[in-house]
C-alpha cells in the first residue's frame, strides 16, 4: 500500500462499465462520459476510459461505494487509456437530492446553469468533519497553493480542493 492513502485500495477484478455526469472546473460544462471501475477504496474510486478527463464535480448514475458524486482529482493517459481518480464526497440525503435535481435539469455540453448553488453544496460537505462540525479554516490551502490541481505532477489534497471550490465560487 501507498503510505500516502489513507486506506486500502482493492482492485476490481470484473470490469465493469459506469456511465457518470462530468462537470470541469475550468469550464463548468457537463458532459457525460463512461468509464470502467480499476480499483476502489473507503474514500475514492479509480478509474480507465477511452477519454481525457478533466478534474472537476462527477455524478455517477449508479452508486459506487455507497456514494452518487465525487471530485475528480486527477487524470492521466497510460499507453491508449486515461486512468483518473475520484474522491467520494459524501452528501446527505437532503443534498443529495437537491445536487441530483440540478445534474438532471442540465443538458450535455451546455454551461452549467447557477453553478454557485452546486459548488457551495459541496464545498460545505467537503469541510464538515464526522460530527457534522465546520472544520477549521486557517488549515485551508490558499488558491496560489494550487500548482498540484494545473500540473497534474501530484495527487492534491483536500485541503487543495476545498480552496479550488472557495476561489471558483467567489470568481462566479
């Protein structure tokens, strides 16, 4: 195991493909893409398409990991696939339903309408611990600390897409 995970990853021995919503940060234009499961932990899935893929908010049509959304956090092409890695962002019920309702009114490849509403949504479930508390912010990256979301030379933390979220949202 990566000593940089914070959990096991368990590689799917059965592929199987998954269509989701896509959502770019750069451009906050939804598309929908399709993309096979590589390997799966308690916090994120890995996954292989025949497409590059952008980080940004994706929406899975089905569950994965008991989870409908997540960040894709990075991207890369390997030999003739792009593999990429996606956080789980868990959302209560309420939310849920509301961020479901929003990817179902919008149409593939048409720019995201009031994205606000969808990026406060998950950057207040991004930075509520366990309990449900607000985390601290004075441990937030700073958007200049961003360099790991535009290089794609390393995984970026959490921290790196809360304020990824905070300056998208405060730019809209």
């Amino acid at each position: 195991m990566d000593v940089t995970r914070q959990s096991h990853r368990y590689q799917v021995v059965q592929r199987r493909e998954f269509p989701f919503c896509i959502i770019p940060f750069k451009s906050l234009v939804c598309t929908v893409a399709v993309a096979y499961v590589v390997d799966l932990s308690r916090y994120g899935v890995g996954i292989e398409s025949g497409q590059p893929l952008e980080p940004g908010f994706v929406w899975f049509k089905d569950r994965i990991g008991g989870f409908k959304g997540g960040l894709l956090v990075w991207g890369k092409k390997t030999g003739t696939t792009y593999r990429a890695g996606i956080k789980f962002v868990p959302l209560p019920r309420d939310k849920e339903l509301l961020v479901q309702n929003r990817i179902d009114a919008i149409r593939p490849l048409q720019p995201l309408p009031n994205p606000e509403a969808l990026i406060s949504t998950i950057l207040e479930s991004m930075t509520q611990d366990r309990t449900g508390q607000k985390t601290a912010e004075q441990d937030q990256a700073q958007p200049e600390d961003l360099k790991a979301l535009r290089s794609g030379e390393k995984t970026p933390t959490e921290e790196d897409l809360i304020a990824e979220l905070r300056a998208m949202l405060s730019s809209l």
